[in-house]
C-alpha cells in the first residue's frame, strides 16, 4: 500500500526509490510493462490528439538497452499504440491484451480466440453510429476486437454518458461484455481480454524474473493482480505496481498500487529512476 505523504496519497520520492533498487540492480532479469494513456501520455478529451512526450520517448529508447524486456500495454490497438508512442524498439500489448506486436513485425498478431467475433463486434459498432449518438457527441472508437465509447468532452457528459448506459444495455443484452474506464465504455467478446493475460504471456515469453507494471486506470488493475499471482506462484521473485494518480482515476488504482506516483510527470520521474547512469 502506498504511503499517504499527501491529501492526494502519493509515496514519498525517497520510498519510490527504495522500492525500484531491486530493478536496477539486475535489469537483465526485468520486465518494465507500462500502460500509455495516463501513464506515458497526460489525458485529453479527444483520444485521437494525446502525445508522448519527446523526453518520455528518449526514457523509453534507454530502458529498451537496459531492461530485458520494455513494453507498453494498452487498450488501443497494437499498431496504433507503436505510432503514438514513437518507440520501435519495444513490445506492443494492444487492445487490452488481444493484440501483440514485436519490434520489427509489420502487423499486430490477434488472439485466435478472438477472430471469430470481429465480424459481430464490427455489426454492433454500426448499428451504434446513429445520428442521436452523435447528436450526444458521444465518440465511437474501432479496436478491432473491441468498440469503445467515449464522452470524455461532450456538451453534456450527462446525456452522453446516458446514451452509452442505453448502448451498454443493448451489448449486454446481445451476449456482449461491458467494460468501464475513465469516460469510456467498451463492448468486447465474452472471451477473456484484459491487460493481466497479456502481462502473463510477455513474462512466460521473456523469461524475467522481476517484473515492474505501471497504470492508471481500472483496466491496470488486472495487470496489478496477474504480476502478483506470478509472484505468489515463484515464476516472480520480485514484482511492483505503480499506480499513476490523476484528479478523475479511480481510487482502487491509489489503493491497490504498492507506490503511488503524481501522474505522468511522476512516472517520468520513475523512467529517468530506471534508467539513471545509461
């Protein structure tokens, strides 16, 4: 649990550090796994216009010379994920788990599981694109396996979120699983899609035995919860969760993270941590 050295419960710096001594003194042992959204990139209301910031950019070339494996783990789509963040020398987790992308691949890999229902995920993302959906400026998202809807930055976030409650129904309603984020809701297969499962495929792959995730959101958690079911079962000797705080995420990430850090500028503060003396 983080220590509470502020209203906001952050971890004090001098606790950060303690907790990331471990990583680097052995880092061809370590997987640092980062969420992008949040974490990398600060917030806007339009999903489409957050960049990584150039310094983050350099952080991320170091640890990949450093780290036996540096990846980003992201609900948007693989491919998507690697031209945002402009590293192409790290792994992309796409689509909350569903998509992986190598360095060097041309095109994301999807989870077989998931082929058989793109076609159904697509039907159900048109049939939403109706003029009352607009109307609410209530943004449509394709990640291929999965549809989301945004109201982040609509005229009224109430009547937006209101018809994303009526859309959420409608997908429940047709077998289709829900899920909620930071103003968004996301419709996916009842296959099993989360960050957890991708970050336990990446740690069986690389062979690490120590394994940092980093997150700001509800869908993080999972990937809190798989690194430290690793742990539990040997495969870890060493795991951390980094919840990145923001004045709208949710409490459980401040909760459930072993460190608390101040947002994007925060976790900057880790990768320059991580990659000291490279």
């Amino acid at each position: 649990m983080a220590i509470d050295g502020s209203t906001r419960g952050l971890s004090a710096p001098d606790e950060v550090t303690a907790a990331l001594a471990v990583f680097r003194e052995n880092p061809a042992s370590v997987a640092v796994l980062l969420d992008i959204d949040g974490t990398l990139a600060p917030i806007v209301d339009l999903a489409s216009e957050a960049t990584v910031p150039e310094i983050t950019r350099q952080l991320l070339m170091r640890a990949s010379r450093r780290y036996r494996a540096v990846a980003c783990v992201s609900g948007r789509r693989a491919s998507e994920s690697r031209a945002m963040v402009g590293v192409g020398i790290i792994t992309y987790i796409g689509s909350h788990g569903a998509e992986l992308l190598e360095p060097g691949w041309t095109e994301a890999v999807l989870d077989p599981a998931l082929e058989g229902w793109a076609d159904r995920i697509a039907r159900f993302r048109r049939d939403s694109d109706t003029a009352e959906l607009r109307r609410a400026r209530v943004r449509i998202e394709d990640k291929g396996p999965i549809v989301a809807f945004h109201w982040r930055g609509a005229d009224d976030e109430m009547t937006a979120r209101e018809a994303v409650d009526a859309l959420a129904a409608h997908a429940a309603a047709d077998g289709l699983e829900i899920h909620w984020g930071r103003k968004v809701m996301e419709v996916r297969p009842p296959v099993r899609i989360d960050k957890g499962a991708g970050v336990r495929a990446l740690v069986a792959r690389s062979g690490v035995t120590r394994a940092l995730y980093a997150g700001d959101d509800v869908t993080d958690l999972d990937a809190f919860t798989a690194l430290r079911a690793l742990r539990r079962d040997g495969v870890l000797q060493h795991c951390l969760c980094v919840g990145v705080a923001s004045e709208d995420g949710p409490a459980a990430i401040r909760e459930e993270a072993d460190v608390v850090v101040d947002g994007t500028s925060g976790m900057l503060d880790v990768l320059a941590a991580l990659t000291a003396g490279e």
